[in-house]
C-alpha cells in the first residue's frame, strides 16, 4: 500500500476540523435549548433507532437526506427548516456523525446549528426524555 494521496486527512482531523465551528451541547444544554425552540434532529438510521430507543418528539432525518430537508430555499424543505437563523441540534448514537452533520448545515448557512455531546447514548445515561428499543420509557 503507498501513503496517502496529496491532500488526504484522516477522519479525525477532518472531525476535530469541523468541530471548531461548533458550539457543542452536552445533552442537558440540548434539552434546555430544545424546549427553548430548538429543533432536535435525530439522523440514526431507522434499524440504530429500533435497537438503541429515541426521542420522543424528535424529528427523525436520516443522514443521508438532512441537508436537502433543512436546505432554507430548497424544494424538498421540511416545514421546520423555516430560515437561516431556525436552531437544529442535530443527534446521532455517540456525537460524531452528527458533528459532521451539524458542520454540514453551517456550510448551507445554518450557523446555530450543532450538535450533542455524546450522542442519544449520553443523553438517555442523562435521564432525559427517552424510550428504549421498544418503544418503552428508558429507564422503566
């Protein structure tokens, strides 16, 4: 195998480059934020959410489709994504999908976009607002 091409980084420089433009929350700051008006978005896949649980009222856009449902002048727009100043935090399973994620909304001009610390996994050790995989409150 030869070295990398001119140019090529690593994953974890590419993360740590585009954490530098967010403004982390810790799972408790996100939910203050969220019943603030902040739109939670969770972008694990359907199976990840089946077998990890979820948050009950959180928009669910999978990843692979986030930027054009919160695109503000695109035409497959959700409702929420309402202006450039519209607060997304985005969640994944443990917060690195979605630091890519939210780095990927501030390049449409979502600059409030962020994400969680840790991801839905710290925000259900957090006790906050969660149900396991099958639908049950966590913690129940």
């Amino acid at each position: 195998m030869s070295g990398p091409p001119p140019g090529a980084r690593s994953i974890e420089r590419i993360l740590a480059d585009r954490r530098r433009s967010l403004h982390r929350l810790s799972p408790a700051d996100a939910y203050a934020r969220w019943l603030g008006g902040a739109v939670v978005v969770d972008i694990r896949p359907a199976a990840q959410r089946a077998e990890e649980g979820e948050v009950p009222g959180a928009l669910v856009v999978e990843r692979n489709v986030l930027e054009w449902r919160f695109d503000p002048v695109g035409e497959a727009r959700l409702p929420e994504a309402t202006g450039y100043d519209v607060e997304v935090i985005v969640l994944c399973s443990e917060g690195y999908t979605s630091s890519l994620a939210a780095a990927s909304l501030h390049e449409l001009g979502l600059t409030r976009s962020t994400d969680v610390i840790g991801g839905f996994r710290a925000w259900r050790e957090a006790g906050l607002p969660a149900t396991d995989g099958t639908g049950t409150p966590a913690g129940s």
